[in-house]
C-alpha cells in the first residue's frame, strides 16, 4: 500500500516547497520508548518528496528550557528557530498519570509565536489507552496558543510488544493506514495555513 501523500496548490499545479513538519519527541525518561515511535513514523515521513522533515527532541532542550533554570540563550534561540521554520508539528507523546510530560510542557510554554496558525498532529503510546488521554490534554493547551489540532491520531497501545529489537512493528497495517490519514489531514491543513500567514500574517 502506497502511504504517498498527493498535495497541490489552489491553481492545482505541484507546490514547490516542500511543507516543513517538525516532529516534537515528548518523553525525556531514560530508556524511554518514544524514539522507537518516532524513529518509524519520521522514517515514513521521509518517503515523502513533498515533506522536509526536522526533529525537536525535548531531552535535548528540556534542560534549558525548564521553569526555574538557568536559561541557555543559544539553545532556546536554536530551538525558536526550528519551530519557527515549520510550518506543521507532530508531537509523539507518551501518557503519564492521564496525561502528558511535563518536560514538553515546558517546551510548549516556554515558546508561542512558533506555534501560532499552524497544525499539530499527534502520535502517542501508552497502556491500554495507548496514549489518547495525553493527546486530549494537549488538544486545548495548543488552542490557547492558536495553533489547530488534527483530529485523527496514530496511537499505540502495549507498543512494546508490537515493535521489534528492529523498531519494526509485527503488524504496520493499522499504523499505516492510520498515518496516512493523519498525514493527509496535517498537509492539507498545513499548505492552507501556510498560504494564509503569506498572504495575511497572523495577528498582523
């Protein structure tokens, strides 16, 4: 099955820049499993020539980034100006306690013009939920900041028993067709949303 996303203009003719998704990984716990998810969903991102994919890793800024700690200036402006270049978001999140990682709370907090008319997938893990009531956390804290949430997820329940030693699902099938819809969801969102903020800038 093809997991190729067609995307066009207005005029129906091929965009010419590729749309810019940076993929937020949430999770700063050692042995965490989030880079086992990311790793197979940016690896089916790549295969789109229409996507330019970057990562935003949170363990790597979380520490610059936390309330209360000294603040490392060229770590938040590097990581400002990922955000700031994409024009789409997926945060892989795991569920903790119902909810999200306070570390990517903080990444969230500490930025907002970044995020502002632009769409926010979601890929979560967790338990028997697998990581859905994170994902419905985070829904209005992405609203108060203007951005626009995708509605279809891709959720893993139990994922360490559906991944291997490879970090490659047993079965894809379900996780595949679910990408592809939310990738589709995320692309069109983002292309429209990108001519609107060239067109008008937001909150100009």
């Amino acid at each position: 099955m093809s997991n190729h996303v067609d995307i066009e203009g207005s005029q129906g003719g091929a965009v010419a820049a590729p749309l810019r998704v940076a993929v937020v990984i949430g999770s700063t716990r050692e042995g965490r499993f989030g880079t086992t998810i990311a790793d197979w969903f940016v690896g089916r991102l790549r295969r789109q020539d229409t996507l330019e994919v970057q990562i935003v890793d949170t363990r790597e800024v979380a520490l610059s980034h936390a309330f209360g700690a000294a603040t490392d200036h060229k770590s938040r402006a590097e990581t400002a100006e990922k955000l700031s270049r994409a024009d789409a978001f997926v945060v892989v999140t795991p569920e903790y306690n119902h909810s999200y990682p306070g570390a990517l709370k903080n990444l969230i907090d500490e930025h907002h013009v970044e995020w502002q008319a632009k769409p926010v997938g979601f890929v979560s893990y967790g338990g028997i939920s697998g990581g859905l009531r994170a994902v419905e956390h985070l829904r209005p804290v992405f609203a108060e900041l203007h951005a626009v949430t995708i509605r279809d997820t891709v959720s893993f329940a139990n994922p360490w028993r559906r991944f291997d030693d490879a970090g490659e699902l047993a079965d894809p099938s379900d996780a595949v067709t679910a990408t592809k819809t939310m990738l589709k969801q995320l692309t069109w969102w983002g292309e429209a949303l990108r001519t609107a903020r060239a067109a008008n800038p937001y909150g100009a």
